[in-house]
C-alpha cells in the first residue's frame, strides 16, 4: 500500500542515534543515510519498498502535528514491551505503556510513545497472548 512514510525531524544526527536502533530491532536495514539531503531511510533485507524514512522538511521547520501516528507491527507482546522499552531508553517520551487496547479488538496489545522531535509512535501486536513469537528479534 505505501512507498514510504517520511517523519519529519529537527536534528538529523540525533534522529539517526534515536532510530538506527528502534530500525535494527524491527528487523529494517539501512538503504540510504544521505547527510547531504538531511534524510535516511530503513527498509526489510528482503524488498525495497516501503521505506522508513526519518529527514529534515523541505522548507521551513518541523512541526510533528497532532493525530499524526507511524505504527509499527510485531509478532509477539513481549516484542511490544521490548521495542518500547528501548525506545525509551534512547529518549523517547511514552505516551502510553505497553498493554492491552480492547477497544481496537480483543487481542490488540500497543505501545505508544514520542520521539525526541515530538512525532508520535506505535508498536503493537495483533496475536492472542502466546500468539506468533516466530520473529524475536528484540
């Protein structure tokens, strides 16, 4: 359904210390880091598209905005709990534990969280309680 999905940033270095491991965890390799342009973008091994991409806004300053979300999904609850805690720890602001969101659906476990230029997160986890752990990587 996407190409890509660019989060806009004020301070590219500190992005890339913020995201380069949030990335790694997900599974996504580097496919461009370009200091130059001000952007770098993140993709799975095994395709090249979508991509993640985390750059400076073309014109003007960067304004995360509000009800703007990027959700990331992986296969088990402690996945969640991990990512979100590691994200934690590299200076992002939680804006909501990990745990279950029953108003989604029964088995929706989320975690939400802002990164160090206010753009909101989401990892979460669609599987029942013991449901698919087949991608541990966290």
């Amino acid at each position: 359904m996407f190409s890509h999905v660019h989060v806009g940033v004020s301070d590219l270095e500190r992005a890339r210390a913020f995201y380069r491991p949030l990335m790694e965890a997900l599974g996504l390799v580097l496919k461009f880091d370009d200091r130059e342009r001000g952007w770098a973008g993140w993709k799975r091994p095994e395709a090249d598209r979508p991509l993640f991409v985390v750059g400076r806004p073309l014109e003007g300053a960067h304004d995360p905005g509000n009800g703007q979300m990027v959700a990331f999904e992986l296969k088990s609850r402690a996945e969640v709990d991990r990512w979100h805690a590691l994200a934690l720890e590299l200076g992002g602001l939680c804006e909501g534990a990990p745990g279950l969101r029953p108003h989604y659906h029964p088995d929706y476990y989320g975690a939400y969280l802002r990164d160090p230029d206010g753009n909101k997160l989401c990892v979460c986890c669609h599987a029942p309680e013991g449901g698919d752990q087949s991608r541990q990587r966290l």
